[in-house]
C-alpha cells in the first residue's frame, strides 16, 4: 500500500498538466475568437481616445500626455501582434484531421498558450485606456514679443547688461537715467534679442510698474502670463493671490522685467519668490532714480547714458531729414549746435529733431536755437536736464491755444489712452476754442490740434487714431509748465488716480488749485466739506464707487466752468449746491444713473454744454427747464436701447421742444424713440441742422417710410437706426431745384458722416447715396431681412445713373475702415463693381448667405487690410474673378468662432 500512494500522486499530476494542455489544445478555436472580439474593443476605445486627444490639441492647444502616448503605442503593438497571431491560428485550425483533432498536438498547445496570454494581456491594456486627463495645456511662449524700432547707441549698453545676465552672481540688475534716455527701449532690446533668443528661461514676463504701484495690476500682468484662468483668481485676495504666483514661479526659472518704477516694488507682496542661487532666475528694471536701485537691492546697478555726439547727430539727422540737414553749409553746422543743446538725450533729439524738420531756412534755424539758448531753467538735476529740451518743443507750439491744449492734457491719469472726442469737448468747456465761435469749426480745429501734437511728438499714436495718449515724461513736464514752477503754485493743477478714499484732512491743500481731476478715486461720502475752492476752475471727478458726494462739496466754488462726473455708474443724485454753480458752462453727467433733472437746474444760466448719455435711470427732467438754458450750444442725450421705458418716450418730445426754443443750440446729439418725437424733429429745421449724432428706435407701428431732408446731414457725425421693425424705407429728401446738381454738391452734405450703423431693420433700405459720404470710416449693417445690396442702382431720389457710375469709378468708401455686415439672409452685393478702399482695414461678414462676392480686385485694401473675418463654410463658397486674386487675399481671412 505504501508503493501505490506515490504512483497515484505522480499519476495524479501528470492527469492535471496533461489537462490543462488539452484545454490550450481544445479550446484554441474559441480563444481566438474571444481574442479577435476583445482586439476590436481595445481598437475602438484607441480610436475614442485618439479622437478626443486630437481635439483636445486642436481646439485647447495641448499636447497629449507621456501615458496616453505610450499607452496609443502600446494598442498599436498589440494591434499588429494579435494579428500575426490570428492568422496562424486560422492556419493550425485549417491543418486540423477529422475536422476536429490536430496533426500537430504541440504546435496547437504552444499556440493555444500563447492566445491565453495574450486574451489577458489585451484584458490589462484595454483596463488602462480609461483617462482621466488625455491632454495637457502647451504653454504659451516663454517671451512675449514687443514692438521696436532701430535703436541708435545701445549696443554698448546692451552688451554690458548681457554680460550681467550671464554672470551667475548677478540676480538682480537696475537700469537707471534720466527720463527719455531709452531705459524702456533698452529693456525691449533685453526682451527681445537676449531672452528672445535663449530657451533655457520657463517664462519672461514684461510688467509695466508704472505709479502709484498698483500690486493687484501686477500680480493680474503674472498670472495671465502663466495662463492662469481668470476665474481661478479673480475673486481672489491680494494674498491668495501672491501665494499662487509664489507656488508657481517657484518651481521654474523666470526672468521678470519691469518697466517705469518710480519707488520700492516688495517683489514678496507681490508672490515673486527671492531670487536664490538654485533657480538662476533674473529680474530687470528700469527707474528714473538711483534710489529706487538701491531700494530695491539690485546686484548690479547701470546708469544709462545719453548718446555719444556721433551717435547723437545720426539720430536726430534721421528724425530732421538727412537731406534737410545736408542742404546747406550752414544748416548743418547749425543742426550740431542743436544737437549739443540736447545734450545726447534721445527723446529730444526725436522731438526736437521732427520740430526742425519744418524749418528749410539757416535763418530759421538760427531763430530756434537762439530761444533754446535762451530758456531760464532755474532747476536742477533730473527735472532741469529733461524739462528745458522738452520745453523747447512746447515753446514752439504755434500759439497759444495749442499750448493751453497740451498742457490739459496732464490732467489724465499716466497710461491713459484719451478718446479724441472726449478731449476736444473738454477743451471746448474750458473755453480754449471759444476764438472760433461756432462748434463745427472748434470741433475742426481741436482735431487739427491733436494732430499737430501728434506730428510733433508731444502726444502719441498714429495722426488718422481717434485716441491719443502723453508719454509719462512728457506728461510730468506739462504739469509742471501748468504750475509755472513758482512755490506758490505747486497746487493749481490736481491730478490724483487710483485713490481708495479720500479724507478731509487731503482736501486742504485743493483750497487753491485750478484744477482738480480724481480719476479711479473715491472721496469719503459722509465728510461735510465746507472749503472755499475760490480758484477752482475745473472738476473731474470719473470712475469713482460714490453713490452720492460729500455735502457742502459744492458749496464754495464761485469760478467752477467745468464739472465732468462721467463714467460714475453708482452716482444716484448731486447735491442740491451744484445747481447753484452759476458759473459753470460745462456739466457733464454720461454714464451715472442719476434719476431726474429737478427745477433747480434752469439756475444754470451760463451752461453751454450738457451731457446726459447714457444717464440709465433718469426718469424725469423737470419741464421748462432746458428752455431756461439761455446760452446752451450743445447738448447730448444718447439712450441705451435696455434703458428706454415709458417715461423718457414720454419727456423726449417735451425736449426737444424746449430745444428748439434755444438761440444758441448749434450741436445736438439725441435718441428718438417715439414716433411723436421723430415727427417733432423732421418738423423742426433748427433742430435738423444742429444734428451731430442721431439715433432712431422705433419698436411702434405707425411710421413706414422716413425722410431725412439734405440738410440734416450737414454736421452729422453718426447715424443709426436700431430696431426700426416696421420702419420699411429711409429716403433723403432733396430741394427743389437740386436734383440736377445733386452728384457735384453732395460732398459738402455728407462730409462729416463717419459712423453709419443699421441694426434690426426690415424695410427695403436704400444705403447708394453713401457714395456721397468722403469720410464714412464704419459701416455697419446686421438684423436686416430685406437688404439685397448696399450700394446699388440708384432711382429719381439720388440722381443721374450715370453720374453714380461715374463716381463709382473714384473714390466711394475712400476712407472707410470698418465693414460689419451680419444676419442679412437676402444680401447678394456690396457693389456692382470692384473698389479700391484706400483705408480698409477690416471686413466681417456674419449669416449672409448670398453674399458670394466681395467687390476686391487686385487694387483693392493693398496697403491697409488686416483682415476679412467670416465662417469658413462662407469663404470656401465665395467667388472670385481669378485664382491669383482668391490667392491675394486667403491670408487676411480670419475664422470667426
């Protein structure tokens, strides 16, 4: 019995793995179908993943993670193994006696084990394919590229600082010099060309400083950068905040550069970490002030230094005109005198140097330098050196409107962009261009003294923006001409920006000044002021959180002429003193929700501009109260289409009644949103020719066709009509007696229209007399069913065909800039004709489905077009009259999302 156990137990083992090889053998058929079966699952969810990952990198610019990769690689391996392995099953079944048995038992095991294997394999593979995130976000480039010209002596500057960055033991470098030596262009070089051009920095992020420091504005600067969503920060605290940045950037080897400082940045507050030895990260600023190095505690400190006097005279030579300077003997020796007085610094060799370049005579260069030589520049340091130069070129303004203009200029906050219009009103409430007696022509000629500012480089942008905006050193200097540098003056002009709350106690030293302007600011609103602001000639108080203002603040300002609260948006009501400015000429109250104009206001006898645009709330003004306003000329009331109810439909025609009783209105700019209130005006002439911007809404029946006779369009800035639904035609209504003469004379009526806008607006418009508008700059068009065309063929109310023809062939939208067409199911042309659009920068076509032709040509847009923007599907069906012209301009298409 003892003999028989072993033989059993070894019989035993042999019966098992004899089986199990079996089942390998026996059950192949049904393994390889069970692998093929579970290789298409692993197939398709390779394909799902495939597909999401691509999108993902398409449309969110990521890039697919290493396990998402490798694991795409991995399916693709098996993919091919278990197809090599499927095609030799399909031979051993083939090769099977009886139709059941195999001839070769081993071989069918081997392959049998192998399928099992691989069945558990795919099993595992197919398990991993479940991600929770396929993608991550690629960043954005290290370096942000910035915009710079030719740079005149900075190489030598440059190559030391390149020199710093390189040095391990340099962390931190303050580049310093007087204001306009080229510290920020230095930086841009530093930008550009030395980090530009590395790739081991993780980021470089550029930040404008700037005063006072605003910590937020930095920290908003470091995490847009970082690509940090707004909505993960933005309702976080200047902490929580820093503490971001902090975990962030520490982690990588930054470069952080920044511009303008005027005092001590604490780098910690912000969430820049200290910069330490192991992350070989840089930071590089730019001052005015050798202070501001040493508080900082930079490791190297460098002193920008003006141009040698070669470097010096090639500047300025390029900024007078070489063959200017090279006309004569004299004028060259003359331009190195000047060019001495300037003493190397680049910002008034530019600025002085654009000055001369009007001047063609020796004898009028000898003039300028006589009065440079001559300035009395009683200060010292900074200030003395950069003040006298830019000086110059304000003493040269030609008289002394422009200087007055310029100099208000100051009175916006550093790094404002100033709207054109905005400034030119304020000049005209200041009183600078009363000399030209009529509106028309001041608002002409504020436009030609914004341009002549720009051309002498007193104020920037380009000539044709409608903004503008004054170099910070520039700026400090005009303040500085405005205060006239005497000790007694310091005060007389007030510019404060970005201040939480104001105090009583901070108000004391306004008692004197001429002008005050809060910008971003808030004065406490329960302070009972009773200061006597006696000289007080100007208020601007914008952009503030106030509901109301301090009592009594208006209580003592017997010379006030200008009070602008724009852009107020929580002001409900004004004290009831400010109707007692009997002063005051100017009153502007756009964007703010105060509620009524009470009765009080007829005691603004001497008001001669009055802005309510965008007043949302106001629900009443006082009647008989417009009608007192004597001496008003220009008056503004431009609705929200959200913002009209029942009460304004009802006072509007009560004021333009009141209105047109007064003998001094020359500029309107007014909503009509009633049909009483459009009739009120095509019955008016007086209004009609005072009309700057019109704005018509008509949600009512009761009016089909409009006509707007010639002369409304005299002085017509901009016009729009928004949800006219059952308005079905706009007409012009000529003179008797014109018509002939129509297409010569037309020029002059139209010549100030350069804003046209259709919204919602189902009639049959006829747009073909904007062929006789020189200046239209936009046009735009959208939510009208029924327009076919925009300029078409003309009937008895325009003029002859032929002469349309004619003008067509010229210069129709010379100057236009803008095109918006959008949700026009019926248009099908623009133009009959291609056009030459000299000043196009801009087309976006929205839901036009039958526009299939844009009128372009070869000649069209050639210098100024930055894109057509529109749905692909749009583009790829439009039609052009050659493949070389639809090659033109492919690259200017931009998809619209």
């Amino acid at each position: 019995m003892d003999c028989v156990s072993p033989i059993l137990d070894v019989a035993t083992r042999l019966w098992d793995c004899t089986a199990k090889r079996a089942v390998y053998v026996r059950e192949l058929q049904e393994n390889l179908s069970t692998l093929k079966i579970l290789t298409e699952e692993l197939s398709n969810l390779s394909k799902d993943v495939m597909e999401k990952v691509e999108r993902e990198e398409q449309l969110k610019q990521s890039k697919r993670t290493h396990e998402v990769l490798g694991w795409l690689g991995a399916v693709q391996l098996m993919e091919t193994q278990v197809e090599e392995i499927l095609q030799n099953g399909d031979q051993e079944i083939q090769n099977k006696c009886l139709g059941s048995c195999p001839k070769n038992c081993r071989s069918s095991y081997k392959l049998g084990k192998i399928v099992t294997k691989k069945i558990d394999a795919v099993i595992e593979l197919k398990g991993k394919g479940r991600f929770e995130v396929l993608a991550h976000r690629l960043p954005c480039a290290p370096v942000d590229e910035r915009p710079m010209g030719k740079t005149v002596g900075l190489d030598l500057m440059f190559d030391k600082v390149r020199e710093c960055l390189e040095d391990e033991k340099v962390r931190s470098i303050g580049l310093y010099g007087i204001g306009g030596v080229g510290k920020t262009t230095l930086l841009q070089k530093i930008n550009s060309e030395y980090f530009g051009t590395r790739n081991d920095f993780d980021v470089v992020i550029w930040i404008v400083v700037s005063k006072p420091i605003s910590i937020e504005k930095i920290q908003r600067v470091i995490l847009k950068k970082l690509e940090i969503p707004d909505e993960e920060w933005k309702n976080s605290s200047k902490e929580e905040k820093a503490a971001r940045i902090f975990r962030l950037l520490k982690a990588k080897k930054f470069a952080i550069l920044l511009d303008d400082m005027w005092e001590r940045l604490d780098l910690l507050e912000v969430g820049i970490p200290h910069l330490s030895d192991q992350s070989k990260s840089k930071v590089v600023l730019s001052t005015r002030s050798e202070i501001v190095c040493n508080d900082m505690e930079v490791d190297k400190r460098l002193k920008i230094k003006c141009l040698t006097p070669d470097e010096a005279f090639s500047l300025f030579s390029d900024k007078a005109g070489y063959n200017l300077v090279n006309s004569h003997p004299h004028i060259r020796r003359l331009a190195k005198i000047v060019v001495e007085e300037c003493k190397g610094l680049p910002l008034a060799l530019i600025v002085i140097g654009r000055s001369m370049a009007n001047r063609k005579t020796p004898q009028d260069w000898e003039q300028a330098i006589q009065a440079l030589k001559s300035y009395p520049a009683n200060f010292a340091g900074m200030e003395y050196q950069v003040f006298r130069i830019l000086k110059f070129s304000y003493n040269h303004l030609d008289n002394d409107i422009i200087k007055s203009c310029f100099l208000y200029c100051s009175i916006f906050p550093e790094d404002h962009k100033i709207d054109n219009e905005d400034l030119i009103n304020l000049w005209i409430g200041e009183g600078f261009l009363d000399k030209f007696g009529d509106l028309y022509e001041a608002r002409n000629q504020g436009k030609e003294i914004i341009r002549s500012l720009k051309l002498a480089c007193l104020l920037e942008g380009d000539v044709w923006e409608g903004t503008c905006k004054m170099h910070d050193v520039i700026r400090d200097m005009a303040l500085w001409l405005s205060c006239d540098n005497q000790e007694d003056q310091k005060h007389k002009t007030i510019v404060l920006d970005h201040i939480q709350l104001i105090e009583a106690h901070e108000t004391v030293k306004w008692k004197d000044a001429q002008r005050i302007a809060l910008w971003d600011s808030n004065i406490n609103e329960e302070l009972s002021l009773s200061l006597c602001f006696l000289n007080l000639q100007t208020m601007i108080l914008r952009n503030s959180k106030m509901k109301v203002l301090p009592t009594g603040f208006f209580q003592h300002m017997p010379v006030i002429r200008v009070l602008d609260l724009e852009d107020n948006g929580e002001l409900e009501e004004l004290p009831l003193e400010t109707y007692g400015l009997e002063s005051l000429e100017y009153l502007n109250l756009r964007l703010t929700s105060i509620e009524k104009m009470p009765t009080e206001l007829k005691n603004l006898t001497k008001l001669r501009c009055l802005i309510l645009d965008y007043v949302f709330g106001l629900e009443v003004i006082a009647p008989n109260v417009i009608c007192c306003l004597s001496n008003l000329q220009m008056f503004s009331m431009i609705l929200d289409k959200s913002d009209i109810k029942t009460s304004k439909e009802g006072f509007m025609v009560s004021v333009l009644q009141e209105l047109e009783c007064l003998q001094y209105l020359r500029e309107m700019s007014i909503t009509l949103p009633t049909l009483p209130a459009i009739e009120k005006f095509l019955t008016s002439q007086k209004l009609q020719k005072c009309i700057r911007n019109l704005h018509v809404i008509l949600r009512s029946r009761g009016l089909e066709e409009m006509e707007l006779p010639l002369s409304t369009f005299q002085r017509m800035k901009s016009l729009t009509f928004e949800e006219c639904y059952y308005l079905e035609r706009v007409k012009i209504k000529m003179g008797n007696g014109e018509k002939q003469g129509f297409s010569r004379g037309l020029f002059s009526n139209f010549f100030n229209l350069v804003r046209v806008q259709i919204t919602g607006y189902n009639g049959f418009l006829d747009l073909t007399w904007l062929i006789y508008a020189p200046s239209l700059e936009r046009l735009m068009v959208n939510r009208s069913d029924n327009m076919r065309e925009i300029i078409g063929s003309t009937d008895d109310d325009i003029g002859d065909s032929t002469e349309i023809e004619q003008q067509t062939c010229l210069n129709i939208f010379s100057r236009l800039e803008v095109l918006w067409l959008e949700d026009l199911r019926n248009l099908n042309s623009i133009h009959s004709r291609p056009l030459l659009f000299p000043s196009l920068k801009e087309i976006v076509v929205v839901r036009c489905p039958n526009l299939r032709k844009l009128p372009l040509n070869s000649s069209s847009a050639t210098n100024t077009l930055q894109s057509i923007a529109g749905k692909p599907s749009w583009w790829k069906n439009l039609e052009w009259e050659d493949d070389n012209l639809k090659h033109t301009f492919t690259p200017f298409f931009k998809e619209l999302l």
